[in-house]
C-alpha cells in the first residue's frame, strides 16, 4: 500500500532517454551529425542507467 507513493527513478531516465533520442532525430533531419551523434551517445548512456537500476 505504501509502495503507491514511492517514486520510480526509472520513470524520470525513460522520458529523458526518449527526449533525447528525439532531439537527436530532429538534429540529424538538419544535417548536424556532430550533434546527433552527441546526443545519441547522452542517450545510450541513459540507457545503459536505465537497464542497470532495473537489474539491481
């Protein structure tokens, strides 16, 4: 009952994680690769946070 309360950290890296993805998206239909690749790898590294809160 009290577990209703308490925050998922996941939640907060998923929307961040897919915020990013998205801008990664917009940047390389502009043509900035640097960027997009930039954000990709902000992006994986969430991801990887994401996968181990989940393990552990």
């Amino acid at each position: 009952m009290f577990g209703l309360f308490n925050n998922d950290p996941t939640k907060k890296l998923q929307k961040t994680y897919e915020r990013k993805l998205e801008q990664a998206m917009l940047v390389a239909r502009n043509g900035d690769m640097r960027a997009n690749a930039t954000l990709t790898e902000e992006a994986e590294a969430l991801r990887a946070e994401i996968d181990r809160l989940k393990k552990g």
